[in-house]
C-alpha cells in the first residue's frame, strides 16, 4: 500500500468514525433536551419520548440492509449516502415547526446512522493490515463508548443555555464538514458488485422482527408489561427474527449470511458484547434520572457524571486496540472487565446521600472498562472471518446490539418504575429503584466478566 493509499484509507476511515460518532452522539443527546423540547410543542413526557424510541426503531430496521447498500454501491458512495440522509435529518429538526416535523427529522438522521455502523467496523477489519486491526477497532469503539456518553452533558449544556435546536445548527456544521472531506479525500471505487439483488422478504422479515422487539421494549419503558403494545410487538418480532434466521439459511443471496455463527470467536465475541450494551447504554438515560430525580440536582450536573471517562475514553480506546494487536485480547478485556463490573457493582449501592463525585467516580471506573472492551472484543471476534462476510457480521451484530441495549434500558426503567410506586406509599426507600436499576446493569456487567475469563483466549 503506498503512502497515499495509507492516507486515503485513514481518511476514509476517520469520516466514517466521526459518522457514526454523531450517529450515536444525537441519540443519547435527546436524553437531556426531552423536557426542552415537551415545553416548546407541548407534548408531555411519555409523548416526547418517541424522539429516542422512533430514532431506535428507524436505526434497526435500517443496519440489516447495509449488506445490499455496500455490494451496490462503492464506498465513497455509501458513505455519501449516509452523511446526506444525516444533514438532511439535522436541517428538518433545525427547522421543525411542529413535533410531528421533528419526529421526521430524527427518522432520517436514524437511517443515515444506520448506515455507518456497520460500515465503520468493515473498514477496520478489511482495509488495515494485519496487526493494525485491534488499533483500529479501539478508534472506532470511540464512536460507540464516547460519543453516546458525552451526549447527556452536551444535551444539557445546549438545552439549558442556547436552546434544543442549536444542537442541530452545530450536528448539521460537522456533517457538512464531514461532506466537504469526502469529496476532497475518499478516492472513487467501483461498486462491488452491481448486480446485487435486494432480498426484499428477508428485509421485510428483518424490518418486523427488529422493529418488533425495539417497540416492544420501549413500550415496556413506560407501559404496563401486560399491555398488548408491550406484548405483541415482542411476539411479532421473535417469529419475524426467527422466520429471518430461518430464511437466510435457505436461500441463495441471503440478506445476511448466518455463515457468521460458524465462527467461535464471533460468536463468544457477539453474546459478550450484546451484554456490554445492554449494561451501560440504559446508564446514561438511568444516572440523569437518578442525579435529577433522587439527588435534585440539574440536568448539566447530570451530564458531569459522564465526563472524565468520556475524555479517558479518547485515550483508552486507541491504547486498548494498540495492547490487544501487541499482547492479545485475552489481557486487555479480563483488565477491562473488571473494572467494568467493579464500576458497575459499586453503584448498585448509591443512595441519596450519595455524593456526587462519588458518583462520577464509579462512572469514570465503569466508563473505562467499557471504552477498553469494545475494540479488543470487537477485533478478536472479527478476526477470522473471510473478507466477504465481514459486512455481514457487523450489520448482523449493529442491529442485535440496538435491541439489547433497548432492552436493557427497558428493564432498568421497569425496575425504577415499578420500586417508585412503592417507595410513594413508604414500603420501600426511594433509593431502592434507582438501586434496583443498577444492580441490573451490574448482573450484565458480570456475565461480560463470566464470558471473558472463561471464552476469551
């Protein structure tokens, strides 16, 4: 690979990162401006929070179709695709006269996330040498641990100051930014293949399947588990996913090959991960709840929390991916795990007398294991896979990953909910439910500790 090769590729793959840096960033953002944006169009609370469930949905439905985006069309063209449909999303909400306006908005910036996911993960395992692919997975993990952690504290210093728009004034910037550099940078490819099919049963198995538990689970946030819009949805997207599964073994151009779970590593490396996210993303909705609710503080002190482990998490994602390409993974996730499950463990015993710098500390621990796993759990269960199915791994994988943390979070609200009820007629304490929703969190945190010590080698 020449010189300029080298610098076209780590161009590419820096866009690409910042993509899906912002992709992740504008979902957990919404978690701080909610009560910004139900004051403005005067919607209530349960209302306003289709803006992260529509936004969860629309990124779900859309990951599985990436296969067919990148055997369609070139790279430079798929990312084109991505970065459009995400400044088209961000001038919408900029604009939005109504909720229902905005709501459209979030629904196009969700598709253009959708679409770098899985992307940026193919990049790293396929165009760097050999050796450099746990660096570059540690890059990428930045999109995925930073940015969603930073989004609370950007959300309410935006939302407190300038208003909930101007975080789309400052997204739509770096987004056409991010546009300019593409045309000047990313060098023009043929598509791979441009007589793909499109498997339009297999999507639609995969778009209610998906869709299905991603609804599902954010009813479940906010409804009663023996609603009909809690229950049905499951039931529909279990049968719809396993119709997929089923399908994809079967047919000759498969959506996404389930050739994938051939492989121990990824598998090993799929189950760890999906419990990675299931634990800490319902975290950065659960801790501003519990800052704003329990400890009465404000919305930017809730963001604080995640701030020294979202600046270490700009260091310790890189390093981690560098150890892992030079001692293994095995080392680098068995650290990482446990002080994810150290960090996850302790705040399980908050209270209200709890200060918050404590707090900011079990976080910062917990933060660290997260930014250290993602990369190296990334790369050891990519490795041995063929070039050819790699996007299919990674787009298989990113849509799973979102029902889990969806789930996760679901599961964490539930437990807050169903503890307050109790804690209003004094049978508990009103730290019992913030106590209940991360003692989950840490059961998840253990089995990605269980599963590094035992799988990892």
């Amino acid at each position: 690979m020449s010189l300029s090769e080298k610098g076209r590729t780590y161009a590419l793959f820096t866009i690409v990162v910042l993509a899906c840096a912002l992709g992740s960033l504008t979902q957990t953002v919404m978690n701080s401006m909610l009560g910004g944006v139900s004051a403005d169009f005067g919607v209530d609370a349960s209302v306003g929070q289709w803006l992260t469930t529509i936004y969860m949905l629309a990124l779900g439905i859309t990951v599985p179709a990436v296969t067919f985006l990148s055997q369609k069309l070139s790279v430079r063209n798929v990312v084109y695709l991505a970065l459009c449909l995400l400044l088209a999303g961000g001038i919408v909400d900029v604009l939005a006269p109504s909720f229902p306006v905005l709501v459209a908005g979030r629904v196009l910036q969700a598709v253009g996330a959708g679409v770098t996911l899985p992307v940026v993960q193919s990049i790293a395992m396929t165009r760097f040498p050999a050796g450099q692919n746990g660096t570059a997975m540690g890059i990428a993990g930045i999109a995925m641990g930073f940015a969603p952690n930073i989004g609370p504290l950007i959300g309410g210093v935006l939302v407190d100051s300038y208003g909930w728009r101007s975080f789309f004034v400052l997204f739509d910037v770096v987004v056409v930014v991010l546009i300019l550099a593409t045309t000047a940078l990313v060098k023009r490819e043929d598509a791979p293949c441009r007589d793909a099919r499109f498997e339009v049963v297999s999507f639609l198995y995969s778009t209610l399947g998906f869709g299905g538990l991603l609804l599902a689970f954010s009813n479940a946030a906010s409804m009663d588990i023996a609603s009909a819009l809690v229950w049905a949805p499951a039931l529909v997207g279990v049968a719809c996913l396993v119709l997929f599964v089923v399908r994809q073994k079967r047919i000759e151009h498969p959506l996404i090959t389930m050739q994938i779970f051939q492989f121990p590593h990824f598998r090993i490396s799929f189950i760890a991960q999906n419990c990675l996210f299931a634990s800490f993303m319902g975290i950065t909705l659960i801790v501003p709840l519990y800052v704003q609710g329990l400890l009465g503080l404000s919305a930017v002190e809730a963001g604080l929390v995640f701030v020294p482990a979202t600046i270490l998490a700009v260091v310790v994602n890189p390093l981690a991916g560098i150890l892992s390409d030079k001692i293994g993974a095995r080392p680098v996730v068995l650290v990482a795990s446990t002080l994810l499950t150290v960090g996850a463990v302790s705040m399980a015993f908050t209270d209200e007398s709890t200060p918050l710098w404590l707090l900011t500390l079990m976080q910062t621990v917990r933060g660290m294991g997260v930014s250290a796993l993602i990369g190296p759990l990334n790369s050891w269960g990519m490795g041995g896979l063929p070039g050819q199915i790699m996007m299919d791994a990674s787009a298989f994988f990113a849509a799973v990953r979102q029902a889990c943390a969806s789930l996760g979070t679901a599961v964490m609200v539930l437990a807050i909910t169903a503890l307050s009820a109790a804690a209003a007629t004094g049978a508990v304490g009103a730290q019992v439910a913030y106590q209940a929703a991360f003692g989950i969190s840490a059961a998840l945190a253990a089995c990605v500790f269980v599963v590094a010590v035992t799988k990892v080698r």
